[in-house]
C-alpha cells in the first residue's frame, strides 16, 4: 500500500500561526446537549464553528492574495495543486537565505518544490516568529523560469520579513505558482519520488487559505 505523510499542523482554538494576526476561534454552533430537542431521543448532532483569518496554519497562497487580478481560490487549477510529482530539497535551519544554487541541476517543471528547513521544529515557541529560514529573489526567478508547479516550505514566510517587500510572494504568484507555508514533517519526505496535494476549499474572491497538505510516496 501507498504510503500517506501528512504535512499540515493542526488548527486549535487560540494557536498563533503568525504574529499580528488573530488565533482562530473554535466554538460550538449548536452543542450536542442543545441538539437534544431537535432529534429524538437518544440521537444527537454537534455543528461547530469557526472564525478565523485566512492565514491560519498551513496554508496556501493563490496569485489573488498578492494581485487584485490574479486567481483566487475557485480559479486554481486542481492540476496545480493536486498530484504532483514532488521534489523536496533540505537545507541547513542556519542558512536564513536560500539561493537558486539549491536547485541547480534539478527538473523542476511541472513539479512541485518544497523546502525542508527543519524551522517548524520551532512551532509553537517565540522563536518560530524570528529569523526564520527564507528563500531569495533570485531563488524565486529560478524557480519561475525552471517551470515549477507550486512552492512550499516549512517557516514562518517563504519571503524575508524584516522589510515591507516581498519579491518571492511576488514573482512566483505573479507567475501563478501557489505558495504553501508553514508546513511540517517534510524530514518524513524520502528522497525517492512523490505525489504532492494541497488543496484548499474552493472559496470566490479569496487568495489564501488552510489546507491539508500531504505526500504520497509508493510501496
């Protein structure tokens, strides 16, 4: 049997996914106490609620979150964000700024890229908010030119975030390829062929969004 990684963290009430942000709020619509008079007896239903920014855990950017004219969630391709051969490339959590030199020699069209930097190892601590790992300009322009499908790693932002710019977000949804951040367990990821998913709801006028990203990897 195929084997399923999962690469997505779990959405808690009150967790912080990015500072600045509001944590989700996870509540009951109806409890299934209250539920007791609708039903009969003995028969009882729990309908949950949520309220939550789109950045929220693992999730992904369409080209609307960074262009009033780009594609929003609806608009995305399932061929761009569902089975895909999968590269994943590991980098050292230490090296803060990722270059176009990690990916020299490789295929990447049509395929999708993730970045193992090992900082979701830092999820849920101070230290997940500061100096995380990120990837370059001119990463992203090899990325673009190279044929990509869809983007991913496991830090804070695929852009450096101790300025207002952010050329990667730029370029690689200026290109439609979507970005996934926040991702986890990609040391999980063997370094032998996978197919990648990360598919969000299919929400209009919407550019980003929690997904349950996964790998599947063949017996």
């Amino acid at each position: 049997m195929n084997k399923l990684i999962d690469l997505s963290h779990t959405v808690e009430h009150g967790m912080t996914t990015y500072k600045g942000l509001p944590a989700p709020i996870v509540c009951d619509f109806l409890s299934r106490e209250a539920s007791q008079s609708h039903y009969a007896q003995g028969t009882t239903f729990h309908i949950g609620k949520i309220e939550m920014v789109a950045n929220t855990g693992t999730y992904i950017d369409a080209p609307f979150h960074r262009y009033a004219d780009g594609k929003d969630l609806s608009e995305l391709a399932l061929e761009s964000i569902a089975d895909i051969d999968g590269l994943v490339f590991r980098v050292n959590p230490e090296h803060k700024r990722i270059g176009p030199e990690l990916f020299l020699d490789t295929d990447a069209r049509g395929k999708a890229v993730l970045i193992h930097t090992g900082w979701a190892s830092h999820w849920g601590t101070e230290q997940y908010f500061e100096g995380h790992p990120h990837l370059t300009a001119e990463a992203a322009d090899w990325l673009k030119t190279a044929g990509a499908t869809i983007v991913g790693i496991d830090s804070l932002n695929i852009d450096d975030t101790s300025g207002g710019e952010r050329p990667v977000h730029s370029i690689l949804l200026g290109a439609n390829i979507p970005i996934v951040e926040h991702m986890c367990h990609l040391e999980d990821l063997p370094d032998v062929p996978f197919k990648f998913n990360a598919v969000p709801v299919k929400v209009k006028d919407f550019g980003t969004f929690p997904v349950r990203a996964y790998a599947i990897v063949e017996a």
